[in-house]
C-alpha cells in the first residue's frame, strides 16, 4: 500500500459510508442506489482481468529462478 510505504507509523482504518436511508438488503429498489451499485459490480471483471495479465510475468519470473536453484548440481 502507497500510504503503508510513505506512512508506516500511522495507524490505518478503512470507514466505509451509507448516504442511504435504506437497508443494504433493499439496494435495487433505490434507482440511485441501484445505479451505483451496478458500476461498481461492472469495475470488477475487467480489474481482475488486468490483475491476472500481470501475474502470470511475475510468478513464471519467480518460478524460474525457484526451479533453477532448487535443481541439484
């Protein structure tokens, strides 16, 4: 995390906000709160996609280097 590595002193709390007036249960019968929730869900596939382009560089890296010490001579 940027603000760990900058700020590693500082004790750090996620607060999350309801402007709502709502249970969470009751989501898509608010259109706006509806709206919101549905960009949000629709963020996640293409996020994870990136995420897992990037992965498979790092740990084929990782991987290569694991295998070639732990060969025997």
């Amino acid at each position: 995390m940027t603000l760990h590595r900058h700020w590693p002193e500082v004790e750090k709390m996620l607060v999350t906000v309801d402007s709502f007036a709502m249970p969470r249960a009751l989501w898509h019968t608010d259109a706006e709160f509806s709206r919101r929730m549905l960009r949000e869900w629709d963020k996640i596939e293409p996020y994870k996609a990136r995420v897992a382009r990037r992965r498979p560089r790092r740990w084929a890296a990782s991987a290569a280097v694991s295998a070639s010490v732990s060969q025997p001579p």
